[in-house]
C-alpha cells in the first residue's frame, strides 16, 4: 500500500504542526526573492497541504505530483474552496512547464529524498533551475544522517480534522549507508466515531549526511546554498549545521 494514495488521511497527518514551516516559507520568500510578489512551484506537491494555504495568502502558486489521487484531492479543495492554482502531473526527474518560469520552488519534508539516486537529484535540481528565474531560489527541506549520534528511529504523532483522528508512525526499518537507502515503514491509523482503519507503507528514501548534501548541490552546479535553517523554522536565525543536525532547511539561489 502506497500511503500518498490516501490524500485524506496524509492532509491531516502532515498537516500537524505544520504553522512554522508554512510561516517560513512565506517570510523566505519575502526576504529572498527579488519581487514582492513572487511566483512559485512546489515540485511533488501531494495533497496541496501547503500549496493551498499559499494561495489563501495570495501566492500563484503551481504544483505538481506523480500521484493521481493527491492531485484530484488537492484540486476538489482548491474548487470547493474557489481558491486557484496550477496543478498538473508530473515527475519530479523531466516535468515541463514549456517556458514557464518561477521566482521560487520549494521542497521540504524529505520529498527530494525520493529521488533515489544522485543521477536523478541532478536532473531535478536541473530541471528546477531551468523553470527558475535568474538568482531564484530553491528552499529544500530534508533529514539528514548525523556523522555523530544516532537518528531517531521511530516518530509518532496524532492529528485531528473535525470527527477524523490520523494517528502516524514512521519507522526505519533499514539503513543502508552503502546504497544510501533508508527503508521506512509508516502505519497510518485513521479513526472516526465508526471506523478505525489501519493501512501500512514501507518504502525507501535516499540518505544524505550535511557532507553528501553540500557535494550533490555542489557537483550540480545549478545552485549555491545561499542559507541554512533548522527544525525551528526561525527565519530571523540561519544555523551553522554541524555533524550532529538531523534536518536542515537549505535555501539554495540559482547559480548564475
Ligand atoms: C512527503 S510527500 C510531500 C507532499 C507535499 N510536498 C507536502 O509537503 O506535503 C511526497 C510526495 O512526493 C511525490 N513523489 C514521489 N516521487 C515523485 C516523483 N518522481 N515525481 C513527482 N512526485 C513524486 C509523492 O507522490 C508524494 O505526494
């Protein structure tokens, strides 16, 4: 079972706590894209957890996804909300938008960790570059794997939408640090007054440590890390990240 075919259940789990990344993004893209009114893509989309609260603030936003049952979720909200952005299918590695170019892109919650080999990180970083705007920027959002100290292997956490409750666990199953694959397995559980579901996911993502982030980016050439946040969201406070960070929020300007 594929979790992100359960649009419903993965809206509400993921949008838990979801106030300081969404009030960084709108903060990082006032102090860093050179217009007031900056025009965004959000790469792999999903439900629209994020997108649609930016356009409420009066983003234009575009989004897309390989998922169809996250794009006609996050479509129906946009409609029954009468809210609009652009929202189409496409794959992270060759989407196209046929000219079209952004003042910003964004990515967080380990999506670009999907892409399971640097050859395809490359290409989409390309790709993204490509639909920027000359010194546009990228905010990629992902977990690391500390040089020191061990991750957390198990996160659980509860979320609530009206009468329905989303209980979420993700576990690492595996780390591979030759493949550099983490294999995880999520167990949504979703409760209302007359059903309680359980659905189970397991899948890989790939592992980068602070070093084998900074090479990819590097070796790309597409972008340069302009700045580097934490779990805090704090906008008013770039970090330095050291070999014990576990996530970083990277805010890379297109290499010009
Ligand atoms: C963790 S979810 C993030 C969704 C959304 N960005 C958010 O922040 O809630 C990861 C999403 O990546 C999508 N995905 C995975 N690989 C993809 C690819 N190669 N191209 C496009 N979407 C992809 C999945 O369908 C899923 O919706």
């Amino acid at each position: 079972m594929n979790w992100y075919n359960l649009p419903t259940y993965y809206d509400v789990s993921f949008s838990h706590e979801m106030r300081e990344e969404l009030d960084f993004l709108r903060s990082a893209f006032r102090q860093y894209c050179k217009t007031p009114e900056p025009r965004l893509l959000e790469p792999a989309c999903g439900s629209g957890r994020l997108i649609v609260p930016l356009v409420r603030s009066g983003f234009d936003c575009t989004g897309f996804d390989l998922n169809d049952n996250a794009l006609k979720y996050l479509q129906q909200k946009l409609k029954r909300n009468a809210l609009s952005a652009t929202v189409f299918k496409g794959d992270m590695v060759d989407f196209s938008m046929n000219g079209k170019k952004y003042d910003a892109a964004y990515c967080t919650v380990d999506t670009f960790r999907h892409l399971l080999s640097e050859k395809k990180a490359i290409q989409h970083l390309g790709n993204v570059a490509k639909h920027l705007k000359k010194e546009g920027i990228y905010i990629l959002g992902l977990h690391l794997i500390p040089e020191r100290g061990v991750a957390d292997k198990i996160t659980r956490w509860s979320a609530r939408r009206g009468g329905l409750t989303v209980k979420t666990s993700i576990e690492m199953l595996a780390l591979n640090k030759k493949e550099r694959t983490e294999t995880l397995k999520v167990i949504l559980n979703a409760i209302t007054k007359t059903r309680n579901e359980k659905f189970e996911s397991v899948y890989k993502l790939r592992t980068y440590s602070l070093k084998q982030f900074q090479k990819v980016i590097a070796k790309s050439k597409y972008f340069e890390i302009e700045n580097v946040y934490d779990h805090h969201y704090d906008i008013s406070h770039p970090v330095k990240l050291s070999a014990t960070s576990d996530y970083g929020v990277f805010v890379l300007r297109k290499s010009s």
